[in-house]
C-alpha cells in the first residue's frame, strides 16, 4: 500500500456518522489500514485513576479505515484523489488529482 495518506495530512470524512467533518490526521495505523483523524470518531473512555491522571470519563478519537477519508484538495477545499510524479530532480511527490497542486512539502 503506498502510502497517500501520511501524518499531518488535512482529511475530509467520506462515509460514516461523522461524513463531511475536516481533520488532521494524528496517527496512521498501516497494518490495520486505519488512521486516526482529529475531531473524528470520538468515544468514551473509562479511564482508572492513576499517579498522574484523575480518572474518570474521557472523550478520545478512535480509528477509522483509510477508505472512509479523502485528501482535502489545497487550492479549494474540497475532496481530491492522490497521484505520485517524479519531479525533475527525482523527487516521488503526491500532488491532488482535481487540481495538480503539490501535497508533499
């Protein structure tokens, strides 16, 4: 699996109860095919009280499967395929497929 969709990435949800909600991407879970986005598919947790945390109730993302996320195009906003080219000085980039702009820095 290439990897199109790296930490840091701006996401759109596709599919799922949070559809149309924008994030960043926190972590990616390759093995499992599944990242997780910030502000998307949040859940409980019941979490011990420990040294350091008091415990109790705890709002926390949980991971979502690659499929359900798109790129978020750069130039407008809204959900775009990934393609990889080869620069000139023998770069691999993915840039958006809607408007050709770069993604990778």
């Amino acid at each position: 699996m290439a990897a199109r969709i790296r930490k840091g990435d701006r996401v759109v949800v596709i599919a799922g109860r949070d559809k149309g909600k924008v994030g960043e991407v926190l972590k990616v879970l390759p093995k499992e095919k599944r990242v997780i986005v910030q502000g998307v598919m949040l859940v409980k947790k019941h979490r011990k009280p420990s040294l350091r945390d008091p415990g109790g109730i705890v709002m926390q993302e949980a991971p979502i499967h690659v499929s359900n996320v798109m790129h978020v195009d750069p130039k407008d906003g809204r959900p775009t395929r990934i393609g990889f080219k080869i620069l000139e000085d023998g770069r691999k980039v993915r840039y958006a497929k809607r408007s050709g702009e770069l993604i990778d820095r």
